[in-house]
C-alpha cells in the first residue's frame, strides 16, 4: 500500500468517509466541519482516511472559575479523524496527527489538544507515540473520553 496525505477542500468527501468509518456516530458538521483545515489518505486514488484540525483561541481555565479565552494566543484542536478498517494498522493515524501537528506549529499554535473514547485504546496509543500526553479537563461532562495535549516548541 502506497499512501499518500494531502490537504483538502472536499468536505464532501471529507463527509462520505466520516459516515463510511463511523457509521454509527456521524456528528460532523457545524464548527468541526466548516472551521477547519481537512486532510484525506489516500491509497493510489481511494480514499482511506481523513483528519481535521481547528486553530481556536488558547483557553485559560483556573479551577473554580469560568474560563477565559485569549485572544493572542492559539492552539489547535485535532478534530475528527478516521482510518477506514482495511488500513488500520498501518501507522496512518500517526501520520494523520503529525501532519497536524506540523500545521498548527507552523500557524503558530503553542498546543495541541484533542480527546478520544476511553474505550479507544489504539487511538490513546497512537497519541501518546506522537508526543501527546493526558490531561485532567475539568469542565467534562463523563468519563467517556480521555483529554490530551502537546506543548509546542515555538522555536522550531
């Protein structure tokens, strides 16, 4: 398999791969959709992942208080993201968070933050081999889903 990741505009198929892979969970719309940057795999010409990143104000959150967006400061947010069953296994989902991560640094983001169902054991893995490490994030509503971030280097 030769896969290639490229930066696009096509939420039309940025959309038919989220309802193909998560058939049953296809909240994908609003914000997540149209505010952010989408990348598609690609195996020869068909469509095999996708990924999102939003670049939103850095908030500020002090226990006890409500929190404060920055207004200078930003940070970016990994989105939805999805490898179709045949490809998993592959190490795609390590490329789809690094090309990610790459952007948001390059766009001057000083983090990187995302979640994942607690259940999803290979996305934790995937994350943590990325450099993302987990976070309490005290405004959760359940423990269905585990928070993670990564500090970004302003220098490089």
């Amino acid at each position: 398999m030769t896969v290639t990741i490229r930066m696009s505009d096509d939420l039309d198929e940025v959309l038919e791969l989220n309802k193909r892979i998560f058939y049953l969970d296809q909240k994908l719309a609003g914000p997540d959709l149209l505010d952010s940057t989408w990348w598609l795999a690609y195996d020869g010409k068909e469509p095999i992942g996708f990924a999102g990143l939003a670049v939103k104000n850095a908030v500020l959150s002090v226990t006890g208080h409500e929190p404060v967006r920055l207004d200078d400061v930003w940070e970016g947010h990994l989105v939805r993201a999805g490898v179709v069953k045949e490809a998993r296994g592959k190490n795609l989902q390590r490329r789809l968070i690094s090309v990610r991560v790459r952007e948001a640094k390059r766009l001057g983001c000083l983090k990187v933050v995302t979640y994942t169902a607690t259940k999803n054991i290979a996305s934790q893995r995937s994350l943590i081999s990325c450099g993302f490490k987990p976070y309490w994030y005290e405004f959760a509503q359940d423990n269905a889903f585990i928070y993670f971030s990564k500090e970004l280097d302003a220098k490089k």
